[in-house]
C-alpha cells in the first residue's frame, strides 16, 4: 500500500501526475518500449496496458512500476520493475510528489 501521510489515504497512480495528464497512456507506451529493448526477458508478445490499480511504490528518484513473478516475464527473471524518474517524466508529475527548482514557487521577502 501507498499511504499520503498528510491525510492517511491511500495513494493511486493518479494522485502522483498532475490533473489533466494522460498518465496511463504515457507510462503504457515506456513500459513497452523498455521491453521492446530487451523482448529475450519476457514473454513472446508481451504488450502491457497499464491499469489503475498498477502496483507501484516512490523512491527518490521515481515511481517504480512492478510486476508479480510470471506476470510479463517468466517466474525465473523475477519481479520485473520499471523506474518512472522524476527527472525523465517530471513535467507530469504532481508538484507534491517531487519537487524541483522549476516547480518550486519562491516568493520573495518584502
């Protein structure tokens, strides 16, 4: 589970970007294209469409997407994770979520 510990809720892959953003779209189309990098680890034809329920959790440098064993990939690869970095796919993200200095508001002393 993903909780936001400022009001307890439980996080979903929609909190992270910002309103408005095609946020399952943008990542289907990166998984996919990480795994048409190396089809030899997954299974034949493997074309994910990412759901809402995705399985996920944040680091400090992104949103990891995760698959079960023998979900995409046989049992023997392992749990095969995706790194969604903030500073590839910041743009989208939810300023709450990563800041940086372009999405930092400053505010200058009077």
């Amino acid at each position: 589970f993903n909780i936001d510990l400022l009001n307890g809720n439980e996080l979903s892959l929609k909190d992270l970007f910002n309103p408005g953003v095609d946020y399952i779209n943008i990542l289907s189309n990166y998984i996919n294209n990480k795994i048409s990098q190396t089809p030899e680890l997954f299974y034949k034809d493997t074309v994910v469409d990412i759901p809402d329920s995705q399985a996920f959790y944040i680091t400090d440098k992104g949103i990891v997407l995760f698959f079960a064993e023998d979900e995409i990939a046989p049992s023997e690869a392992g749990i095969q994770k995706f790194l969604i970095s903030f500073e590839e796919f910041g743009q989208y993200i939810n300023p709450r979520f990563y800041c940086n200095p372009q999405n930092v508001i400053r505010r200058r002393k009077k």
